[in-house]
C-alpha cells in the first residue's frame, strides 16, 4: 500500500494541529515557556537523519553498533524530554495545569503521526 496523497495530507494536517496546540499551550495562559518543549519535536528526528540515513528501519532492527544503539538512545530520550519538560515546568510552577495537558495532547498527536509515517515508510520505498 502506497503512500497516497490524501495520506500525505492527513499526516501534514495531524502535525499542524500538533503544532498548533503547541502554540495555544502557550497563548491561551500567555506564558510561553512550553514552546521549550516544541525544542524536542527537531530533536526527536536527528538521529533518524544522521545515524539512520534518514529511514526509521533501524529502531526496530535488532541490529546494533555504536551508532544505530546512539540513535535509538537519543531518539528514546528526546521523546521522553518531550514528556518531561512540561511536567518539570508544571512542578516549578511555571507553566499552569491546562498547559500541561494540551502539552501533553500535542504530543500524543505528534506521536501518532510519526508512527503513521513510519508506518507507510515501512510499507513504501521512496
């Protein structure tokens, strides 16, 4: 099965509405510290880019090396960061309740669109 164009357009808008609760996290509360977190969604595919060749195949390879267990390393702990940040900021009392949980939606939805592209990348050679 093929990555299609409405598949394509699905994933782009799955990541924009990511990226836009992001942004009213901060808006809605007018604090802008969690868009520290959105620090984590450029992090989060790096490795995949440098170390992997830009394919997702090697994080659920068995395979390892010292660059594929680097990579699979730093892509598990920005995605933990991810999770991270906004809880500490909310523990510190820097971001409130509300920003917190739509922080943790963005990334919920952001998750699910990566596993998507993952997914039809795995089920496409481009």
């Amino acid at each position: 099965m093929a990555m299609t164009v409405e598949g394509l357009a699905g994933l782009a808008f799955m990541f924009s509405a990511s990226i836009l609760l992001q942004i009213l996290a901060c808006a809605i509360y007018n604090n802008w510290w969690p868009m520290l977190s959105a620090l984590m969604y450029v992090l989060v595919p790096m490795p995949c880019l440098f170390f992997g060749g830009g394919s997702t195949q090697f994080l659920i390879s068995r395979d390892g090396g010292g660059w594929i267990d680097a990579a699979k390393f730093l892509t598990g702990a920005s995605a933990v960061g991810s999770l991270a940040i906004p809880i500490i900021l909310r523990h510190a009392n820097m971001i409130e309740t509300g920003a917190m949980f739509i922080e943790f939606t963005s990334f919920f939805i952001f998750v699910c669109t990566v596993m998507c592209f993952h997914r039809a990348s795995l089920e496409d050679d481009w």
